[in-house]
C-alpha cells in the first residue's frame, strides 16, 4: 500500500522542487509515494502502472524483477509515470541521501516527458487509462471466458515488438513529380 512522504522527506522534496524550478525545469505537480521493494517490483511488472488487465506476463515479470532484487542483481529505486499530475514511487529502502538524489533526477524526468518532443503526444491520464482497460478486460473475462481472453491478449502481444514506436513522429514524404511520371 503506497504511503506519503514522511514529513521529513517532504521538506526535502519541497526544497528540491525549489532549487529544480531554479535551475528552469518545468514539470507538471508531481506526487511521490513511498513502496516497499515488493510492492515497487509489481508496480514495475505492470509496466510502472499500479493497475493493468489481469494476465500472466505481470506475475512472469513481477517473479524476473523480485529474485534479481533477492539476489543481489537489481535494484530499482524510482518508478516515474508520465502523467499529470507526474507520480514519482521511490522504494522505502533507500537512505535519506538516495531519497533526496533519485527526487531530484525524478524532476529531470518530470520535465522531459512535460517537454520532449516525443512525449508531446502522450496521453496525459494515463493511469485513468489503464484502469478502465483493466475494468474492460476483466469484463470481457466474465463474458467470454479467461482462455478466449487470454489467447487473444497473447495474441496482440505477440505483435508488440514489430510496432515502430517512432512512426507517428515520420513524416511521410511526398513522392517526387519525377519519380510519379516514370513508366512501370
């Protein structure tokens, strides 16, 4: 269950928000909570969202992020989600000093996916967004059935790596008069 700052920690994000404007970032309201390392393993399995439709991938990276964190392996110290308002999840075991260095690198982040061309786009209610997917799946589950569900969500993830994530930044550039009025 996600906790807020500690009033220590917020004073300390408060002076970092300062000094990050200072330095001109700017970034939509961003709220920090405070996971465990188990809990911030399966925010992270969902793919940084902390709600996703029911299926099998989580629970296969949520087992992968928790034994490289069990064995030493990985750690992950932030999880960012570019919404606004920006939520910021920092795990409960860092030291005062991680806490105060990954909030202000959260804020770096706060301010590229505000400002960056690529995020330009982005939908910004994204947690919203994954939670009435959630709510459509499960409903879908009730309807038809979890195997029928299941093997068509498969089915789509099975595509996920042939999507060119930079498409929609290409322009497609007219052909030239020069090349139209060649014969075949």
């Amino acid at each position: 269950m996600p906790r807020s700052l500690t009033p220590r920690l917020e004073d300390l994000r408060k002076e970092i928000e300062g000094h990050a404007r200072e330095f001109g970032l700017d970034f939509f309201e961003t709220v920090f909570e405070i996971l465990s390392y188990d809990e911030l393993n399966m925010v992270a399995a969902y793919g940084g969202f902390p709600t996703r439709y029911p299926h099998w991938r989580w629970g296969m990276d949520y087992e992968q992020l928790s034994k490289g964190y069990e064995y030493g392996l990985s750690k992950i110290y932030e999880l960012v989600i570019n919404n606004d308002p920006c939520f910021a999840y920092l795990l409960e075991a860092n030291a005062e000093v991680d806490q105060k260095l990954v909030m202000a690198h959260v804020y770096g982040h706060c301010d590229f996916f505000k400002n960056n061309f690529s995020f330009r786009h982005t939908n910004r209610r994204m947690i919203d967004e994954m939670a009435n997917h959630a709510t459509r799946v499960s409903r879908w589950i009730d309807k038809l059935g979890v195997e029928r569900v299941e093997d068509f969500v498969d089915r789509c993830l099975s595509l996920e790596n042939l999507i060119d994530q930079h498409a929609p930044h290409i322009a497609a550039t007219p052909t030239p008069s020069w090349l139209k009025s060649r014969p075949s």
